[in-house]
C-alpha cells in the first residue's frame, strides 16, 4: 500500500468511528511549536461530532503558551 493511500481519511459517519489527524511545527528563529489537532467522532450512541484544537508554546516567555 502506498503512503498517500495511507493519509486518506477513512471516516465514514458509522458508529464507533474515531479518528485524529494532526501537525506539529516549529519556528526555527524563536523556538516557537505549534499544534494543530482535528478529530471526527461518531460514538456509538448520540451525533456524530468534529473538533478543532491549536497550540501554541514559547520557550522563552511561557506566560504566552496557549491553546484553544
């Protein structure tokens, strides 16, 4: 199998479904990472739900770590 074939999103609304696709980067000058996080839901009682995080950490000022 290939490695796109891989990446393809397999989430199909049925119940049970659970998946994760992330990223993590860093800011080469200020030592900055960042996470992105989205996650496609559908349990196996109730709607089926999606969600979006983001974090960003700062090495040198941790007052600025924040996420959402």
């Amino acid at each position: 199998m290939s490695t796109e074939a891989l990446n393809l999103r397999k989430f199909a609304d049925q119940a049970g479904t659970y998946e994760v696709w992330y990223l993590t980067w860093n800011h080469p000058g200020t030592g900055q990472g960042f996470w992105l996080r989205f996650v496609l839901e559908a349990p196996d009682h109730g709607p089926p739900r999606a969600e979006l995080w983001f974090a960003r950490f700062d090495p040198r000022a941790a007052e600025r770590t924040f996420g959402v």
